[in-house]
C-alpha cells in the first residue's frame, strides 16, 4: 500500500513510537534483571528495529510465529531456572520485559499495539517495585508520554513527531490536576489485600539479627541510606549518637544471636536527663527495629519496648515511615536487672577461644569488682595496639583469639565481640549491641542522615548499682571513629568507600543537595498514606474525616475539573481575530435586545435596520458600523489596532 | 413488555433526537456530541484496575501515581474527543444520479471554523466508511458511498461523524439523518432490443452535423455567427473573436413508447428497458421521445433531456415527483 487513505494511519510510526516507549520502559529495569535476559531482550528490540527500518524485508509469519513461541519458552523457562520459582514480583517483571519485547515482532494488526502499551504500562508500574526515587519516576514518565504518543499515532498518520509530542504532552499536563486530586484523596487502604509473594520484600538491606566476623564490615561499604532524623532543636553530639538495633546475647563461639526479649508497652527505666525530639524516617528494612537513639522514652504510636531497651515497631517497617520520637541519652537503664537476663549475658560457650579465656582469668583474679575488672579489660585491649580496618583478615576456628593474638586486625565487630568475651570470661554480664553510631547534618535542610557505614557494634556491661554501661572497644583503637566517623578512623591507604574520600568533597556537596531533594520527594510523595492523609485532611478542617468524606471531596473535586476542561473545549472558538470578537459582541448585545443580525446582513444594512427600529441610538450604530466595515473590508493600515481598540470602547460606551 | 425494537426507537427520539431529516447544513453542538468508551478504552480501564489493586498492595505510592496520571489522560482524552467534534459545521453537496445498483456516492461538505486541525474523523453511512480529516479554519468534501437497490429516491440514512482520537479510548460520535436524496435510475437491461425506429428516416445510420449540443473546438468568427456562441472568455483575455462550434449528431428521431413493448414484460422490466434505450439513443447521438402511461415527452436530444426521461422512469408510479 504506497497510498494509504487520508489519515488511515500505517502502523509504520506506532511500531517505531511503541519501539521509543519499550527501550525506555525498559532501560531502568536493567539494574534488577539478569544478565543474559537483558541481553534477550536488547537483541529482540535491535531486531525489530532493524525490520521496522526495513520494511521491504519481512520474515514469513509462519516460521516468525514458531520462533517467537520457541523463544518464548525458553526464556520462561530460563527464568523458572534463573528465579527458581513462578510466581513472585521478580519472574513476573522479567516475564513482562521479555513479553513486551516479543511481542514487537508479532504485530500485525493495531490491537497487538495497543496491547503492547498496556504491558509497557505495567513495566513502568514494576519499576517502582524496586526504586520510587526521582530519576526512575522521571524515567516512568517520559516512557508513558511515548506511551501516549504511540496510541496517538495510531489514530492519525497526519502528525508530525514533534505535534505528535506537544499534543500527548498537553494531554499529561492537563491530567495533572486529576493526578493531584486523585492522589491526595483518593481512600489510601494500608498494608496487602491478601498474602504477598515471599519475594515482595527482597532487596532490602541492614542490620540482621545475628554477628559474625564481617558482617558489619561488608554493611559498611554501602552508601545507602539506613534512615534519616530531624531534630526539633540541636541534634546531640557525635559521642551520643548511638542508634539502637538489635542486642546479642547469645554467643555460639563465631556467631552471636538476639536473646529473648519480652515485649512491653512502657520503657524498662526512668528517663532522665535532656531530652530530643525528632522525626525518624527510616527507610525499609523489612525488620521490626525501629534504631531509636538510646535511650528511647514515651509512647510513640505503632511501637513497644523490648526489655533490652529497644524500640519496636509493631509490624515489621516494609516501606518507608516515619516515626516521631523522643531519647534521653542520659539515662540510667538496667539498674534492677532480671538474673535471669544477667544470667544469660555471662553465657559462654563450654570451650574455645583458651587463650581469650586464660587472658580474662588472669585480669579477673586480683580484681576486687567488677568495675575494676572492666578498666583492666579496657587498659589490656589498649596496650594490644589492635588495628581498626574495614579489611580484616578471615579468622577460624577461634575468632576471639585469632584476633587478639594473631591478626590483630579487625573491625568494629570484632571489638564488641573479643570484649565482650572477655568480659563474659571474667564473669561480668556484658552483651553487644548493634546499631548505628553517627549521622551527619546535611547542611541544605538540616537533616541527620545515617547511611549504611555508620553500622556499627558495641557492648554494654552490667554494674551493680550503675546498670547497663554503654563501653565502645572500638574507640580503644580508633577514638576518632565515634567523634568523626568512619573516614578519619580508618588508617591512611585504607580503601574508602567512594564518596568518602576527602577529595570527593565537592562530590559530597552535590550529594547533599540531591539527598535533600529526595528527601523532600520521600517526605511528602511516597510517604504519603492513611495517617498523612487524614492529616491533610484534618489540616483542610474535616473533624473526622473517613472514606465517605474521601469519596465525595474527590468526585466533587473530579467534577470541577471536568467542567473546566469542558470549558477547555468550547471555549476556544471564540479566540480569533479581536475586530471580529468585538462585530460579535455587538451583534450579540443588538440580539438581546431583540434586533439579532441576519445571516446575511452585511454591516451596513444592519445599522440601517437597527437604526429604523432604534432612531435615536441611529448615529452611535451606523458609525460603529461604518468604523467595522472600514476596518473590516478597507486596507490594513496603520492604527488598525488602535482603531479596533476605539471600536471595542465605541460599543462598550453604546447604551440601549 | 416493551420489545427491543420499540426501547432502540425511544432511543433514538429521546436520546440521539432523531425524527425527521435534519436540513443541512448544521454545525455541531454540545448536545449533538456522545461519547462512550471503546474497546480499547475498556481495556485500558481493566489495566489501569489491575495496576492500582497492585499499588495498593504492595504500597506504591508512585504506582498511584502513575494509575491516576493515565486515568486523567484517559478523562481528558474524553474533552479532545469531545472538542474535536464541537462546532464542526456539515453542509450537503452534490449527489450525481446513478442507476440501480451503482453505489450512489452522497457529498458532506465539512467546515472547520476553528484554529485547530480536527483529526482521524470518520464519516459513517449503512454501507460506508470514509476517514477524513479537516485542517485548521478549512473544509474538504467527504463522499459517502450508499449501495442502490431500487429506483427512486433515496436518502444516505442515518449517518454518524465519530472519532476515536486521540488515545483511542473514547469515542466520540454525532449521529444525523441529514435531509439528502440521491435518484436512483432505473437499472438499464443488459442486452436490449435494437432501438424501435420511428418509420422511415430520411438517412440510414448517422452523421455528423453542424449542431448546437457538444461542444467540438473553435472557429474563426464570422459576422453570421450567433452572440450566444461567441467564446467570450477567450475575447475577455484579449485573445481573437472566435466561434465555439458544436458537433450535433443526427440520426432518426426515435420514439419510446411503454405502450409498445411486449405485453410479456412487467413494470420494472419495461422500465428497464426503456432505460437502456434511451441511453442507447443517447450515445448515438439520436432525438427521442417518451411515452408512458399519462405521460409524453416530445423528442429531444441533450443531457437535461436525458435526465428528465430517466427521472420520469425512476420515479415511474410513486407520487415523489416533485422533489428536485
């Protein structure tokens, strides 16, 4: 068909569009999905891209048919293989990458586009399974505008691209009033409706509730953001920034474990001391800790106290939250100890770790208290000169003495747990505790961010009469880890993480104006819930707003903009020329007054009939006219504006 | 109970405001606009549930976002629809007789007043569609083609404008019976009869003549010729005084009479006939004359003739005889 019929558009520029929409839908998708289906997917678009740019040459259907089928098996088949189950978030979006790019090659008819939309639709719904920051909702968007502009060119072949463009683009802008409305309002209904695949929160990095040798470090190389404070007033200084994750009591020889914890609506101690308010958005971690700083105290909704002082959430934190809590670091915790507790936090494996063992003997024999026994314990790690790096060497069989003695290289995990050891050896209550420790200001909205490597482990110690006693073997060896941070603790040479390096300090300063950025995003858009939307509409001064004041605030809200959009429509005839607007508004004035214009009335013989029937406006109408006429049907000279301007204060003047 | 038929013609009065012929031309109001999903729109409405169900779910605040983003375009796509309808001004044009069984093709004449293209409308009759599409302040002419069964007058029907762009989702349509009629000839018989002579003519078979009918080319002018045939449009660009010259056919006045054919044949089969005659009569060039019953037609030649014969035949025993 080299003629097509005006405007029965050829599926030649929707191939291409829907072409433009996949790879961008896809591109992002390429960080989550397997290697060899992303190369799967790029040769399938190469080739339709080479077929759609060579029309001439098109493969049978019969035998295009049986290879798109063979193929389509094989790579479910790779995928039930590669995920190594069906049914879950991540096969079902590698299905869908790999069905929207098959899917290309079958087209034929505009039903095989249209659908292909609509699966490219979902692909950009998928994305935000994995990421719903900035740079992947822009990505989203620009991939639903070619969306738009492919389902466009499906209905008229008479657009350029960039008409194509300008007019899906109007079409996203003016849906942006019903995106706000809808979003703002419309009934947010929390959590699941039903059971989530076992996968739904994969992905997810941080804290575990268990320690071996390396864990922390390998946490520590990360980047990410665990979560995010804002202090009401001054934040606390460095050394009192202790973020409280889950405390391990129970130790194995290699491996320590969360204890058993109780579970209670009230803080196990007396707050004292100052206290700081802020606002803990934490990001997902799939886990129930909420690493308030120590010491928690209050009642802060959706949370409870675990009798080894750490706060909770009641189910565990899937997506990001926000929590507004109150800490007082000063406080006393622990004075009136379980013995049970007390009992498991001198636990010790029957053997191992002799040398470990011999050493605590020896510091404990001569003590007279247990305070004593701690300052020995302390001033003999001290004069170990141990190494703080982020590489330690891999130990074996008796970690505990490997590094005391032999390495001697180790990083905060093998701190906490040789001290910890040793204390438990030299029968004083002691457990770890890890966390977070630090979080720096960012300068541009003043928040505290607290990224993956501020991970961190450290010990507590029981006293009689002074409680749990917060002691960080870190700081023996590296004292500037707890006031500045990981950075400057860390001896010279020693691999940073990247934006850590000082010379990335500029780097640094554009991070923070993006992480500020992302935080407004994360605040305000995908924080946005059941809570945050009664409280908006608390704030619009709804006393108890449920579902049904949802509902009709959105569907009056829905309304208006339709009626604007109405207007949109129908108004638009009535721009044109601004000498013809103001004959047309004469005329239609005259026609209230009951003397409409004929159709085929010139100007003149208008005014003449106007004239007969009004005499003594006779004058003021004929020289309207005659000014309309002249302006109208004589030469475009200059002032013909101005003139128009005189014509259009002529009739406003008019009085009937 | 009220049966299908009777709920589709109160419809059709109530809601679409169909009753008698609309008389052209008219120019499309609010009120004359529908609008209904298409196909496609449905689907698109199952796609977008599906993924808000998934937002819910799985919390995605951003999912939410981009289900009421399409939603807003879906909605918004309904005013594009809408506005590329609105104020669209349908005139009717020519409609060239045919004879039974040629497709009749009816003329809209399609105004755009407005400042913007209308695009990918659709004009759709009973056996038709014509995709068209009108540019800014502009008009084309779109034909509708209509299948012929029967002589007579005959009326495109109803006939609707839609359009599904821009998305595709919605579609927007008017629907009017516009007060058109097309005549419908008679279907001339395959193989008639040589034509019927009227006694002896003075000249077997034909020659050409000096006559008034076609037009033949151009001579120069001479005194004797007559004003009327002065090409004056070739004197008005300054050019010679010339002389059109027109071939006319001679060939014997022939007469056509309904009375004179077998009595074997019925209405329609010598209505036929007398249809093909005078068409025969027509390429030859020769004069003829028509009788039917309470009718006579002196002989003549020429196409308003010809027309006038084959508009007696197509309306041979209906009382329509006064329309133009």
């Amino acid at each position: 068909m080299r003629h097509p019929a005006p405007d029965t558009p050829s599926l030649l520029t929707p191939s291409l569009w829907l072409l433009i929409t996949a790879g961008i839908t896809l591109a992002p998708h390429a960080i989550h999905l397997p290697l060899w289906l992303i190369v799967v997917c790029a040769t399938i678009l190469a080739t339709r891209a080479w077929m759609v740019t060579h029309p001439g040459i098109q493969p049978r259907s019969r035998i295009l048919k049986a290879l798109i089928v063979l193929l389509a098996i094989a790579v479910a088949v790779g995928i039930r293989h590669h995920f190594g189950h069906f049914f879950g978030k991540d096969p079902g979006v590698a299905l869908l990458a790999v069905l929207l790019c098959l899917k290309q090659i079958e087209i034929t008819s505009s039903r095989d586009i249209r659908a292909a939309v609509l699966l490219s639709f979902f692909l950009q719904l998928g994305l935000f399974f994995y990421d719903q920051s900035l740079p992947v909702a822009a990505m989203a968007l620009t991939g639903t505008l070619c969306a738009l502009v492919t389902l466009l060119t499906l209905e008229t072949g008479t657009l350029t691209p960039r008409t194509s463009l300008r007019t899906s683009g109007l079409m996203m802008l003016q849906a942006i009033p019903f995106l706000v409305v809808l979003f703002l309002l419309f009934p947010r209904i929390p959590g699941p409706l039903w059971g989530l695949p076992a996968d739904a929160y994969s992905g997810m990095s941080g804290l575990s509730d268990t320690m071996e040798p390396g864990s922390i470090s390998q946490l520590s190389l990360s980047d990410a953001i665990a979560f995010r404070a804002d202090f009401a007033g001054e934040p606390p200084p460095p050394a009192q920034r202790y973020w409280r994750g889950p405390v391990l009591t129970d130790f194995d020889g290699r491996s320590w474990r969360a204890g058993r914890f109780l579970l209670q609506r009230e803080p196990a101690y007396a707050t004292s001391g100052p206290a700081y308010d802020y606002r803990l958005t934490l990001e997902p971690h799939n886990q129930r800790w909420l690493l308030a700083l120590d010491y928690p105290g209050g009642r802060p909704e959706n949370t409870v106290y675990s009798n080894d002082f750490q706060l909770l959430s009641t189910t565990p934190v899937r997506s990001r939250s926000r929590f507004d809590l109150r800490s007082y670091p000063e406080s006393n915790v622990g004075l009136n100890e379980n013995p049970f507790i007390l009992a498991a936090a001198t636990g010790l494996p029957d053997s191992g770790n002799p040398r470990a063992r011999a050493l605590a003997e020896s510091l404990s024999r001569d003590s007279h208290d247990p305070e004593d026994t701690l300052r020995r314990v302390l001033d003999e790690i001290r004069a170990m000169a141990l190494t703080y790096t982020l590489r330690p060497p891999l130990l074996g069989r008796d970690p505990v003495d490997e590094f005391l003695f032999d390495t001697r290289r180790g990083f905060c995990e093998h701190f906490a747990s040789a001290f910890v050891f040793l204390m438990r050896a030299a029968e004083v209550p002691a457990r770890v505790v890890t966390g977070y420790q630090g979080g720096e200001i960012n300068p541009v909205d003043q928040t505290m961010v607290v990224r993956q490597s501020d991970a961190h482990a450290w010990a507590e110690v029981w006293l009689d009469g002074r409680g749990w006693v917060r002691v960080d073997p870190t700081a023996l060896a590296a004292p500037s880890r707890i006031e500045s941070g990981l950075a400057s603790a860390l001896p010279q040479g020693e691999a940073l993480p990247f934006m850590m390096r000082p010379a990335m300090r500029w780097l640094r300063d554009v991070r923070h104006q993006w992480e500020a950025l992302s935080n407004a995003w994360n605040q305000s858009v995908i924080g946005y819930n059941t809570e945050r939307q009664r409280a908006f509409l608390e704030g619009l001064g709804f006393t108890s707003p449920d579902w049904r004041t949802l509902t009709g605030l959105m569907g009056a809200a829905a309304a208006v903009l339709m009626v604007l959009l109405f207007g949109w429509a129908v108004m638009q005839f009535r721009r044109g020329d601004p000498l013809d607007r103001c004959w047309d508004r004469f005329c239609a004035r005259m026609g209230r007054h009951g003397i409409p214009r004929l159709p085929w009335e010139g100007p003149i013989d208008y005014a003449e009939r106007i004239a007969a029937i009004r005499p003594s406006r006779a004058d003021q109408v004929r020289h309207i006219a005659q000014t309309y006429a002249t302006l109208r049907y004589g030469p475009d000279g200059p002032g013909h504006d101005l003139k128009t301007r005189q014509l259009s204060r002529m009739i406003s003047k008019l009085a009937l | 109970m009220i049966g299908i038929a009777s709920v589709k013609g109160l419809l059709d009065r109530w809601l679409f405001r169909l009753g008698r012929p609309t008389p052209l031309p008219i120019v499309l109001g609010h009120r004359q606009i529908f609008l209904l999903p298409t196909g496609p729109g449905y689907a698109f409405a199952v796609a977008l549930l599906v993924m808000l169900v998934a937002s819910i779910n799985y919390n995605l605040s951003l999912g939410y976002g981009l289900v009421f983003l399409l939603a807003g375009a879906a909605f918004v796509s309904m005013h594009h629809a809408f506005r590329n309808l609105l104020r669209l001004g349908i005139a009717g044009g020519r409609v060239e007789p045919v004879h039974a069984g040629q497709p009749i093709r009816f003329q809209f004449v399609i105004g755009n007043t407005r400042r913007f293209s209308r695009h990918a409308l659709r004009l759709t009759g009973k056996d038709s569609v014509v995709p068209f599409s009108v540019g800014p302040e502009d008009q084309v002419t779109a034909e509708l083609r209509c299948a012929t069964y029967r002589r007579g007058w005959v009326s495109p029907g109803r006939v609707r404008i839609e359009t599904t762009y821009p998305l595709g989702l919605i579609k927007a349509w008017t629907v009017f019976v516009p007060d058109l009629a097309g005549l419908v000839y008679p279907d001339p018989e395959a193989n008639p009869p040589p034509l019927p002579d009227a006694g002896p003519s003075p000249t077997l078979g034909t020659h050409l003549d000096h006559g008034d009918d076609d037009f033949a080319g151009l001579k120069a002018h001479q005194i004797s010729d007559s004003p009327k045939h002065v090409a004056w449009k070739a004197v008005a660009r300054g050019g010679p005084m010339l002389t059109k010259r027109f071939a006319g056919a001679t060939g014997g006045e022939c007469e056509l009479d309904w009375a004179a054919l077998p009595m074997n044949l019925d209405t329609e089969a010598r209505l036929s006939r007398l249809t093909a005659w005078i068409l025969a009569a027509q390429a030859r060039g020769r004069a003829f004359g028509l009788s039917l019953p309470g009718t006579r037609i002196p002989p003549a030649r020429g196409e308003s003739h010809v027309h006038h014969c084959l508009k007696q035949l197509a309306l041979f025993g209906s009382n329509a005889t006064s329309s133009a």
